[in-house]
C-alpha cells in the first residue's frame, strides 16, 4: 500500500515538473525584431544594421525581418549588408513595403524568405555607372545570391541587365520589374501580404512579441544631410558665408556660418559613405590658397589652385559627378546673384550696413596711413633683391620695400611703380 502511494506520488511530482518546464518554455519563446531598411543605402545602414544585428542575436530571436522600402544606393554597402544577412543563424524574412530597387534586390533576396506587399515592386538593378566591368561583377554577385536562396538566378540578373530577356516575363531592352503577385508567381518571394501576423503564422514562426526598431541618429543625419537638395543648400549657405566674411571686418558671423554649413555638408557625405576625409582636406587646402591669394596682390597660382582643389573637393565629397557638378552650378549662380546684390545695395540698407563693411576713410577727410609713397607712382627703377613676390627695390637712389603684382622678378631687373595702397609699392618688370 506504502509503495502504491509513493508511486502515485513520484507520478504526480513528475507531471507536475513536466508542466512547469512547459510552460517556462512557453514563456520563453523569442521575440521578433523588424529592423526597417528606408531610402539610400549607405556606409551608415550598414553601420546600423551591424551594431544592431550584434544587440538582437544576444536575445536569442525567433527571426528578424527588415522591412524594406529603398530605391537603392552603393553597392559595396549592400553587399556588406547582405554578407551580414547571410551569416545570421536567426531565420530571416525580407518584407519589401512599397519597394526594392537596385540595391535593395540584392538585400531582398539575402533573405530565407521574401513577402511581398500587396502594392510593392521590386527590380531596376542597373548599376551606375554601367560598364562592362562593374555589370558583371554586380551579376555575378546577384546570381550567386539567387542560387543560394533557391531562387530563379535569371529572373534576378534580368533585373540588373536589360539585355536579359525572358519570354514571357521581361521586356526586350528593358530591365525587369515584378509587381508583388509577379514576383510571387514567379518564386522569387514565397507571399504576398500586409500583416506582420500573417507573415510569420505562414512560416511557421512562434514569438513573444513583435518589437519594431527604429533608425539611429546617425542614419537619419546622413540621409538627410547627403541628400543632394540638402548639399545644394549647404553648399550655398557656405559660399555665401564666405563672401560676407570678406566685405566684414575681422572674423564674425559670416565665417562662422560658412564653416557650420561647409562641416555638415562633408560630414554628411563622410558619414553616408560617398566620400572620404580626403576630400574635406583638398577643400581646406584649397581655401588657405584662396586666403593666401587675397593677402598677396594680384591673382596668380595660389588663387587658381584654390579654385580647383575646392572644385575638387566638393565633387569628391558627393555620390556622383553629375549630382556634384548640378550642386556647385546652382550653389555658384545663387552665390554670384547674392553677392551683386549685397555690393550693389548693402550700402543702401540699415539691415546689411551691420553686415557690410560699407564705409571708407578718405585722405580729403584727414585720414592718412603712417607713410605713404603716392610720389613713386609711374617712377622706373631696379629691383635690388628677387621679388618673390616681396623685395627691395631701388627708385630714384632710394630703397624701397615692393611687391611684384604676383609674379617672380629676378635681381637687377627694371622694375616701374604701377601701383600704390598707402605704404605698399607695387610694381611690374619693364
């Protein structure tokens, strides 16, 4: 009787373990994270994407979806997101929301599984440029992808290269796009649907919760800032802060707004991924020669070089040449009219009088410089040192100090006074 009742009770105590450790389980099933993958993409989606990827694999996830909605961006980012994609044991689903263009294909079909909304596209994944070189290495990276996910590597390369054609399915000439139900009836997604709960009951996928990620700052920083609407305005604001730092005395607003806006706009694309900090440098460089330019007399090399390196470095500093050159046309034509207008008018309005150094101290008022040397204007002599551009020179058996109009003057060479601003003696070689 004894043993029957301890048996009872061993019997009992095990059901009731059995229960317990059930409904922990239960209890412990996984969250699923939607991670979204919106507008360019960039050295700083993947920047995201890793960083975040790190925190939810510790959480041991049921699967992780990334919703995507992007017309594309730099390739070599989207394979790195993709290789991220790849390597995760977590199940994965790619949730196209509205579209997946260009890069975005290669992320969608990183993915296990695909689901398409009901008014989604996917396709248009021409590289740009588009040679011969960077489309076959964009193919092959794309058919690999599809072979491995077991999708139809034809139909994804038909996407990318319009001399494709599928019977049936892509157009002669033309890159491929699918529509939701296309790309459904053509495998490559595995649903249609606008519902988180629907996706993951037809994958099977049982979950806690369904935790939705947001973008970090320095994602929306860098799409905002990179954006070429944005840099056209960056850039404007910065040369037009330029040109009120000249007409100011010492170093006030003007400078001070041109480095706010130039340091956002090269931070922007530094951060996005389209340039290095390579070009930030070229641009400094380029301004000191502008600014050594302006204290030496004339226009020579320095002023010249300037140009170029800021041209430079601003094109370098954007994603693409012809957005780049379209950016520094409009930031220049608006500049040029801001600046006719504040020199033709600024004297005349009490608002601009605070920001342009409008008056002028005339000798006819009494206001002399310490020395000046009006009596050599027009004299000849010979210049006694190299004028590199500064020297001495020698008018009239008196030695002067001189400065050549930007332009070398060896010794002993006939030199005539051209020029005279108060103390300074300008001359040119004859």
């Amino acid at each position: 009787m004894n043993l029957l009742k301890k048996t009872r009770t061993s019997i009992l105590l095990f059901l009731i373990i059995i229960l317990f450790y059930t409904n922990v389980f239960a209890e412990n099933k996984g969250d699923v994270y939607i991670i979204p993958l919106k507008g360019e993409i960039n050295k700083a989606s993947y920047n995201y994407l890793s960083s975040v990827l790190k925190d939810i694999e510790k959480k041991s996830p049921s699967a992780i979806i990334f919703e995507i909605d992007t017309y594309g961006g730099l390739i070599n980012e989207a394979e790195k997101i993709k290789n991220l994609i790849i390597d995760l044991k977590t199940p994965t689903i790619a949730y196209v929301n509205t579209k997946a263009i260009s890069a975005g294909v290669l992320i969608t079909i990183s993915s296990e599984k695909v689901v398409m909304s009901k008014s989604s596209t996917i396709g248009s994944a021409e590289t740009i440029p588009n040679t011969e070189k960077i489309m076959s290495m964009w193919r092959g990276i794309l058919r690999d992808v599809a072979q491995y996910r077991g999708r139809d590597a034809k139909i994804i390369e038909a996407m990318a290269d319009k001399n494709i054609y599928i019977e049936g399915i892509s157009k002669k000439g033309e890159l491929l796009n699918l529509t939701g139900n296309e790309a459904l009836e053509y495998g490559v997604c595995d649903l249609v649907s606008n519902d988180y709960e629907e996706i993951l009951k037809a994958f099977n996928i049982s979950y806690s919760n369904v935790v939705k990620l947001e973008e970090n700052l320095e994602l929306k920083l860098a799409r905002t800032l990179a954006n070429p609407y944005i840099g056209t305005l960056l850039l404007t604001i910065g040369f037009i802060g330029m040109i009120i730092e000249v007409f100011t005395p010492g170093f006030g607003i003007g400078g001070t707004i041109s480095i706010i806006a130039f340091g956002l706009f090269f931070g922007g694309n530094i951060i996005a991924g389209h340039s290095q900090w390579t070009s930030l440098a070229i641009f400094v460089i380029g301004l000191i020669l502008l600014i050594i330019e302006a204290i030496i007399p004339g226009f020579g090399l320095p002023g010249i070089s300037g140009i170029i390196l800021i041209l430079a470095g601003t094109i370098l500093a954007m994603g693409t040449v012809s957005s780049a050159l379209i950016s520094l046309s409009i930031a220049i034509i608006i500049t040029a009219i801001i600046t006719i207008l504040l020199v033709k008018y600024g004297n005349k309005s009490p608002r601009f009088n605070n920001i342009i150094l409008s008056t002028s101290q005339k000798n006819e008022e009494g206001y002399l410089s310490t020395t000046t040397h009006e009596e050599y204007l027009g004299k000849t002599g010979i210049s006694i040192s190299e004028l590199r551009p500064s020297g001495i020179v020698e008018i009239d058996g008196k030695r002067l100090d001189a400065l050549s109009e930007g332009v070398f003057i060896p010794r002993e060479s006939k030199v005539k006074v051209v020029r005279v601003e108060g103390s300074k003696i300008i001359v040119r070689r004859v």
